[in-house]
C-alpha cells in the first residue's frame, strides 16, 4: 500500500483505502475516490497529480493524493 503520489503517470491502482477527515472523505468519495475504485494517473507535476477515476479527469493537490492509498 502506498500513496496514489507514488504512482507514475501512465500507471493505474486499485484504491485501497481513502484517509483524512470526515469532510475531505466525503469529498473525495464524491468525486469517484472508493475503496476498490480503479485509478490512473494522467499526469504529475510537484506531486500535484490529474487523476483519471471512473469515465472522469480529476485533479488533485499533494495533500489530498498523499490520504488516496492504492
């Protein structure tokens, strides 16, 4: 297990587990963030990343992929 930030882009994961706050879940389980959910990373810039989660781009700050483990 370890942060969606030590993905690649071009890489994809299942989520294992999303962490933080009851607000920053929730945020994240809205924008497509589950547990067993599949992810891709598009692209990666200062750890800042653009996921691609569902039929969905998403980007992301550090903070919040360092709570997304894959």
């Amino acid at each position: 297990m370890m942060p969606l930030t030590m993905l690649n882009p071009g890489e994809s994961a299942s989520i294992v587990r999303v962490g933080g706050n009851e607000e920053t879940k929730r945020f994240l389980e809205n924008l497509g963030f589950v547990a067993g959910s599949e992810v891709k990373v598009i692209s990666s810039n200062e750890g800042n990343i653009i996921a691609q989660i569902k039929e969905s781009r998403v980007a992301v700050s550090k903070g919040i992929a360092n709570k997304i483990m894959v």
